[in-house]
C-alpha cells in the first residue's frame, strides 16, 4: 500500500522525527496539508519538512496528482514560514525509466 511520510527537520536540516502521515491503498493515500504542516507544528523545533511517499507500482516517476499536491505543499510553507525542502517518491530500481528508485522533486529542479 501507499504510504505517506512527513520528515521533521531541524535548522540544519537534521531529521527530528519521521510521522507516518497515512497509509492508504494499492493505488493512492489521500493527503491535506493541514495534516503535514500539524505534524510539523507538534515538533518544537521543526523548521523545515521533507514529504516522501511510495509508490506500489515499484515506478517512482510523479503523477499529476503528486506535482499538484508538491505545488500546494510548497505554496502552503511559504505562507506558513516553514521550509519545504523536496519531495521524494520512492520506487524500486528495477521499475524506474531513470534507474533512482526514487524521484526527488528537489533535484528535479521542481522546486
């Protein structure tokens, strides 16, 4: 299943905690950014998130719905004051086009 992670970083981008924001089907977890800035909001010293969630196929490669919610994400930490620092899908090796297993919103340049 789909799962989707909400990474708590320090002021120098050390993890603080790793929340397991939700956990959903074969295909797709739904996601609110309210719930992933709440999850940093719990953590004192949290300056800045990362967001990485998995893909069942085993292809990390962005759907529109993740460039979308990357969008929204970003808009909505820019207006909260905390750093969005990427978004990474996570794959398998064997079933990325690119050869990752993972795809990285950040080194995209997407960001």
């Amino acid at each position: 299943v789909e799962v989707f992670w909400v990474l708590c970083l320090n002021r120098k981008s050390r993890l603080i905690r790793k929340v397991d924001l939700t956990i959903g089907t074969a295909t797709h977890t739904l996601v609110a950014p309210r719930e992933v800035f709440r999850a940093a909001m719990r953590e004192g010293p949290c300056c800045s998130v990362a967001v990485a969630h998995n893909h069942v196929s085993g292809d990390p490669s962005p759907s529109r719905q993740d460039i979308e919610l990357t969008r929204i994400l970003y808009a909505a930490a820019k207006t909260m004051e905390i750093g969005f620092r990427d978004h990474v899908v996570l794959g398998r090796r064997s079933a990325d086009p690119q050869g990752n297993g993972f795809f990285s919103f950040w080194q995209a340049g997407l960001l």
